[in-house]
C-alpha cells in the first residue's frame, strides 16, 4: 500500500494537483468467494509442504483532489 501511495503523489504532482483526503478504501474481489468451512475441511486433509507462498492483493483508494 505504501508504493501505491507514493505512486498517487506522484500521480497527482504530474497533474499539478494535491491530494486531498482519503474517501474510500476498497479490496479487490479475488475470486475465492466460496464455502469457507467446505474449503477448511477440503484444506484439512492436503499435504502442507515446507517453503513459501506468495499472495497477491488489491485495493482501490480513492482521493479528493485539492488544486
């Protein structure tokens, strides 16, 4: 989130404009928006190997823009 702020000032710098106040935060849909307890369960009887996983989230923040 802190890199999507530096690029909005930036943005807005470009543009000649200030940002003004935060009016809305918003998480993007990803998709998985199935049976939590089914996919518990289901996750429950898989193999969990060591090592890492990446995640990947989005959101959309949206400004008042102050000349």
């Amino acid at each position: 989130m802190e890199d999507a702020l530096a690029k909005a000032h930036e943005l807005a710098q470009a543009a000649g404009v200030q940002l003004g106040k935060i009016t809305s935060i918003e998480e993007a849909d990803t998709g998985r928006s199935g049976n939590r307890r089914l996919m518990s369960a289901s996750a429950a009887a898989m193999p969990v190997e060591p090592g890492t996983s990446e995640v990947t989230a989005g959101v959309t923040i949206t400004f008042e823009i102050d000349d």
